[in-house]
C-alpha cells in the first residue's frame, strides 16, 4: 500500500489563506470536504468526521460549514429548502441534481450559455450566477 501524505499541513495553510483559524475539528472538516472533493450535505459531513474522531458535534460541524462559506472556502449548493450540499470546488461551474438519487454533478461554466437576463437594478452588479439543472429519469 502506498504511503499516503498527511493532508493537515495543506488543510491547515488552506484554512489561515482564508482567515479561518484551524482547529482540529476544522481541519478534520475541511479534510472531510476536501478529501473527495464532492458535494456533502452537513450530515455526511458530522459521519465523516466522527467515523475518524467520535468528538464532534452536530453544532460544531454547522457552524464550521457556515464559517467556511463566509469565508469563500466552500460554497453552498441549495437544491431545494431542506437540501443543502458543501461543494469545495470554488471555480465557476453549474450543477446537475438527480431528484431521485440526489446526486450532484459539475458543469464546467464554459458549457452553458445564458442569455436573455433582465437588467440589473441601478446601482448594482451582479454577484454570481448558479444554476442548477434538476433532472430524473426519462422512463
């Protein structure tokens, strides 16, 4: 098998890049976060990390995730009110959300084209565009 790097060093600069002060329970966060670099919910996070280290609450993943938004590490995907993913991918993409399977997928932002927006109010620029395509099967 091969030796595999501890990841914490890089979790830790990643975390203090963003202002964000690396604790332990953080940086077992971000780890669970950036380990796959897929969409987890809050809860899937919590059974990461605690399938490592049985300490952390549900409280304490909660207000981590929020930090880690605010501070541009991860962003929220909300695919419907009582869904929301962590995607740590901060490059401009889309998604694709299986309502079946609730999966989640990128886009590259360079496959989609939108047109026809309105015009923005006076006074204001746009801040970011996320769209996410809902799709289930065709049968």
């Amino acid at each position: 098998m091969p030796h595999l790097t501890d990841p914490r060093p890089q979790l830790t600069e990643r975390l203090r890049e963003h202002g964000i002060g690396p604790t332990h329970q953080r940086i077992e966060i971000a780890r669970a976060l950036f380990a796959r670099m897929t969409h987890l919910s809050a809860d899937q996070v919590l059974a990461a990390v605690n399938a490592r280290h049985a300490e952390t609450s549900k409280a304490t993943v909660y207000n981590t995730l929020k930090l880690f938004v605010e501070k541009g590490l991860v962003r929220e995907v909300i695919v419907d009110p009582t869904k929301v993913f962590y995607d740590p991918n901060m490059a401009p993409h889309h998604h694709f959300y299986d309502v079946e399977t609730g999966e989640i997928t990128d886009i590259e932002a360079d496959r989609i084209a939108i047109g026809g927006l309105p015009s923005l109010p006076p006074g204001k620029v746009a801040a970011g565009l996320d769209l996410i395509i809902r799709i289930r099967s065709g049968a």
